[in-house]
C-alpha cells in the first residue's frame, strides 16, 4: 500500500537541513508539500506588508526548489485545518509532518489538525535546543536566567545537519497559485526589503561568513559597519537552519550566544504565552499611553539623532541594527515612560524579522519587565551614540538633514549655532534624556 502523508511548511521554508521534510521523505512513499494561507494569521495584528513581501519572495523560491526534486509547493487559502483535511482527502494522505513551533497560536494549530489527521511534530526544525528540552530543578517549567540557560544550552547534543532530499514522488494535483504580496496584505512596503528565499539566505550566508563572521565580536555593536550577519529575517521564516548556521565553520562563539537568545525566548514564551501581552513580571508600572512623544519616535522625529537613524533605517529597511534596537527601545520605555506594548506592535508592523517570541522578550528585557535582573538600568543616550557611532556615519547614513555636519558633532546639532539650526530642518530633542531616566526612576520607586 502507498504511503502518503503531506508536509505543511509553516515557518520552515527551506529544503536543506529541514527535518521535518527529510524525514517525512524517508518515512513515505510520496509527499504532498503544502503551505496554507491561513485566514486566522491573515486577518490578525500579526500579517503586515513587509513581511508579506517576504513571504511571497520566500514561498517562490521554495516552490522552485521543489521543482528541481520532481515536487512543488501546493497552495491553498483559508482555514488551516479544513484546508489540510481537504488536501489529505484528494491525496489519501493518512498524516502530516509539520515543525512545533512556540507560541500559543502554533500549539492550538496541532491540537486544531490533531482532531482531523495524524500529526507528527518536529521540534528540532526551528531552534537548535526546542523549548522544554532545557528545564530546570525545583519543577519551574522554564528558566529564566539567560546565562545558566546558556551553559546548558551549550551542553546539549545537536541533531546532524540533513542534507536536501535528492528527488520527492509528489502525487499528481492541482497546486493552486503562488501568492503576490498584496495577496497576502497590502498596504506599504519599506523600500529597500532585503529579499526572501533560501536562495538569498544562503548567498547572504556565504558573504557574511567570508568577510564579516570571524570579527563579529569586534564589529558587532559598530552601527555605521553594518556588519551584523543581517540573517534575522531568514531565520524567522525559516529560509536558513539555525542548527546548520550554528555548526558552520568560521562562526564564532559570541553569535552561537546571539542564536541561544533566540532558543530561551522561545522557551520563556512558550512557558508563558500570555507573555506577548502582559508583563512577565509586573513591576507596578503605569505607562504612558500612544502621545505626540511616541508619534516622533516612530517618525524618526525625537530630535536625538542615534534613534532617529534607527527608526528611520527600520522605516526604510523593514531591518535595524541590534544596537539601535536597543538605544530606541530604551528611549521609549525608560525614558519617555511609554508602553512597550507600542514599541513592539511597531516593530511587529515594520520588522521582516518580527519574531513574536524574540520581539516581545526583547522588549519586555527593555523595558525591565522581562528576564533582566538589573530591571532599573538606564543609560545615556548620548554615550551610546558616542561608543557604537563614534564618527557620527550611521547617523548621516539614515538621516539626510544631517549630512552636511562633520565628524561626531552630528550627534548634538542643537548644539550648533542657531542660524545653522534652523536650516536643518531637524527637530530639537523631544526630551532631556538625564531627566526621563530620573522619571523612569521615581516612577519604579528605585
């Protein structure tokens, strides 16, 4: 008897190191490798237009890649588990493979396919430790210490990295057509996108790892270098294998860091779904509501050149340096008071990368509600702007009205004489950053 079993492909758009098709490959005689435009995702505050963009790029290179093993990717619409019952009948599939993921949504997804179809889940296709591998003594059901999570982390066995299947026996059907971006959401997109797919995931990889991997520690926080791997969005959609990147000669120990980030905040949030919507610890905060303060911080408008280049870059790029993510992150919350709640429905909005477990985390470590010990910890602005853009080219980079000043000075051009000012066309700064923090203080009662 033929065995058929479909292969839903979910944040896992990728043929090499993809276990969850290698093994439903070697375990069945044809596959049916199937994507489903879920309506439940598509109408949510989650579908936005650069990711869209994204994920039309993405879903074409992979149908490509499936041509050349004798497939291709089937396309449907509409809700997930009716479209997979309906697939799994035309075929008489009698199972589908697909990669557990960590939120609350892709948990309720396998119950939802388990009531209709033989479900087999694959934890090790999206992370290279899953979340409930690492647990920790005293019965907590996750850990919530970075740096004794990661000594773990480093410990654990990793799964050999799978090669792409040589040929897949698909069965003959209607596949359905590949999606536009606008039919996934319109709406505007930031200009410069970096594109989607394996393909240019892999060509992204190999130029980062023969130029910039070997001095990512020492480069690594210098915005004006841009040389950060820029691999974020293939990993949020799956187009590169985190356990593929990880065990690549030539990557150095600090990133490997960088990707067990990724693992623990999917861990904290898969322990904690409810996470992306309330504080993970409640520190008695009572936050400022969306203002004109929080409309200039999304303009690029705040006066302060550093996070005015970072939210322009995200504007422009869908992308922004993990520095500045920091520093604008920092201003809106500890600074000017103001919910993270915004600021990551923002970077949602905007983000290609928009994890919902590496972006809700990260700002609630932000915004001392997450993970972070030291939860009251301020900076200042102005000397993140002078250790990680010293020469002020991130700045110019992202901010015209400020090209034509020299040198460091760009970071404080309400400084400069009042007649050079005014021809800017460049705001004063919103806030005195001293001030905000000592707010930030009083309010937490620190």
């Amino acid at each position: 008897m033929v065995s058929t079993a479909i292969v839903l492909f979910t944040r896992d758009l990728r043929i090499r190191d993809n276990p969850t098709l290698w093994r439903a490959v070697h375990a069945h005689d044809r596959v049916v490798p199937l994507f489903v435009l879920d309506d439940d995702i598509l109408k949510g505050d989650f579908n936005r237009p650069n990711r869209a963009t994204f994920l039309a790029e993405s879903l074409a290179d992979l149908d490509a890649a499936l041509r050349g093993l004798g497939a291709g990717l089937v396309i449907r619409r509409g809700r997930l588990e009716r479209e997979v019952a309906d697939v799994a009948q035309e075929t008489n599939a009698d199972a589908v493979h697909l990669s557990l993921d960590a939120s609350r949504y892709s948990a309720g997804r396998v119950k939802r396919l388990r009531d209709t179809i033989e479900v087999v889940g694959h934890d090790d296709t999206l992370f290279v430790v899953p979340p409930g591998r690492i647990r920790p003594s005293g019965g907590n059901d996750h850990m919530s210490v970075f740096g004794a999570y990661y000594r773990r982390w480093e410990k654990q066995d990793r799964r050999p990295v799978h090669s792409a299947p040589k040929a897949i026996d698909m069965p003959r059907m209607q596949r359905g057509k590949l999606p536009e971006p606008d039919d996934i959401c319109k709406g505007n997109r930031s200009p410069n996108l970096a594109p989607g797919g394996e393909t240019a995931a892999r060509e992204r990889l190999k130029a980062w790892l023969k130029y910039d991997a070997e001095r990512y520690a020492e480069v690594n926080d210098e915005l004006a270098a841009d040389a950060t791997s820029r691999l974020s969005p293939y990993l949020h959609f799956g187009c590169v294998s985190p356990v593929e990147l990880v065990s690549r000669k030539g990557v150095v120990a600090d990133f490997v860091r960088q990707v067990a980030w990724r693992d623990f905040h999917a861990q904290v949030l898969s322990a904690r779904p409810g996470s992306t919507k309330r504080d993970y610890r409640h520190r008695g905060d009572n936050w400022r509501g969306a203002n004109e303060d929080f409309e200039a911080w999304k303009q690029g408008r705040t006066g302060l050149p550093i996070v005015d280049a970072g939210m322009r870059q995200l504007a422009e790029e869908g992308w922004m340096h993990n520095r500045a993510r920091l520093i604008v992150g920092h201003l809106l919350v500890k600074t000017l008071y103001i919910d993270w709640r915004l600021g990551a429905q923002h970077f949602v909005d905007l983000l290609v990368d928009g994890d919902t477990s590496n972006n809700t985390m990260n700002w609630q470590w932000v915004a001392g509600t997450g993970t972070d010990s030291r939860y009251n910890r301020t900076f200042s602005v102005d000397s993140q702007a002078k250790r990680y853009d010293p020469r002020g080219d991130y700045v110019r980079r992202y901010i015209p009205e400020l090209r034509g000043i020299d040198g460091p000075a760009v970071h404080r051009p309400w400084t400069l004489p009042d007649d050079m000012r005014k021809a800017l066309d460049y705001p004063d700064p919103i806030v005195d950053v001293a001030e905000g923090n000592r707010r930030f203080l009083a309010a937490r009662g620190a």
